[in-house]
C-alpha cells in the first residue's frame, strides 16, 4: 500500500464504532476515529456521541468549523469510505436539497424507532 493511500472503510464497518468508548464518523467521505478527541470537542462530547457510527458531513458543515478545526480533525483520520458505499450515498441525496437530505435523515430514524418500539410493545404483551 502507498503511503498516500488511506484504508478504507464501509459505512457498515464505520456504524460498529457507535459507543462513548469507540467513536468513528464520516465527514466528506474520510472516516474518522474521534474517540481521543472527546473531552477536548469545543461544542462537548454529546455533540461527537450522537454522531458515532454514522455520517455526519452535513451536520459538521452545519457548524462552519475554523480553517484551524479541519486542520485539527486530520489528526484524526482513519480512512476513507468505499467506492461502492461513496456512489451509494450519492445516488440517494442526487438532487435533494440539504434540508431534504436532513428530512430523509431524520424520517429514517423515526421510522427505525417506531418500528422498535412497536416491536418491544408487541414483544412484551403477555
């Protein structure tokens, strides 16, 4: 492997590191290990937390980091996303404006909580 190449990741393998303990996200497509970085995040832990696992490039884009920030944040680089899971992503949010892809997001996980839930409530009658 050449020095310039990063390992790469899939969004399946990223989603695994989803505790407090073993925090990884997607920002641009780069993947990211911020697990060391928590304490000294200026915007807390939970803000890092609440991202582990998952692709977080709208929300940091969100923020407006400093130039001194995306510097900081290669320190932190692991890797990058596969091919086949970058062309994935793209194809989905082709077209959608960011609060559309913000809408998408958030639907999603509505859907997967009721879904638990309704689960765990059916699961639990007796």
């Amino acid at each position: 492997m050449a020095p310039t190449e990063l390992k790469q990741y899939s969004l399946a393998e990223v989603a695994q590191h989803n505790k407090p303990t073993d925090v990884w996200m997607v920002i641009h497509d780069k993947v990211y290990d911020v697990t060391k970085f928590l304490q000294e995040h200026p915007g807390g832990e939970e803000v890092l937390v609440e991202y582990a696992g998952k692709e977080a490039t709208a929300e940091f884009d969100d923020v407006g980091h400093s130039s001194d920030a995306k510097e900081q944040m290669k320190q932190f680089l692991i890797g990058e996303l596969i091919e086949a899971d970058r062309k994935a992503k793209a194809r989905i949010t082709a077209g959608l404006t960011k609060n559309q892809r913000t809408a998408l997001i958030a639907g999603s996980a509505m859907a997967i909580g009721a879904g638990l839930a309704l689960i765990f409530k059916v699961g639990n009658k007796k």
